[in-house]
C-alpha cells in the first residue's frame, strides 16, 4: 500500500501546504494578509481533522457507486520550533 504525504509548515507570514515531497512547490501557499483571525486564523489555537472529503466544489459531482469508502493514516506528527 501507498502512502501520500501531507505536511503543513506554518511560518510568521505564510502557511504551506505541500502534498507528497516536503522539497516540492507548495501546492496551496496560504499568505499572511493582514492581522485578526478573520484574514490569519493561524494565530488561534488549531485543531488537526483528518477526513476523507468527497464532491464540493473542487472535487466535482460524486458518482454514488464508489461508496462505502474509508481512510487509512498511517502516522500523524506535529512538530513546534522552540
């Protein structure tokens, strides 16, 4: 079985979502554009939900036959520069 690997490196002035190689482009760069949770709700305390989101928007109209569906995470880790 195959994994991805999903990592979010939050800075001061960015947060960076990057999807299989931590040296690869960002795949959605989230910039830091003015103060208040409103524009930056990183400065709030964050929680991690891990969910397996189907359709919307992005995703496009969902083809009930490919359900029941499941996710499998092999590890989760948080990091914190001191």
């Amino acid at each position: 079985m195959s994994y991805w690997l999903l990592a979010l490196i939050l800075i001061a002035q960015a947060a960076i979502f990057l999807i299989n190689q931590l040296d690869s482009d960002p795949h959605y760069p989230y910039v830091k554009l003015g103060a208040g949770s409103a524009s930056w709700p990183f400065d709030n305390p964050q929680y991690l939900l891990l969910n397996l989101a189907i359709g919307g928007d992005m995703g496009g109209p969902v083809d009930n036959s490919i359900f029941p569906l499941q996710i499998e995470v092999d590890d989760v880790r948080a990091y914190q520069k001191l």
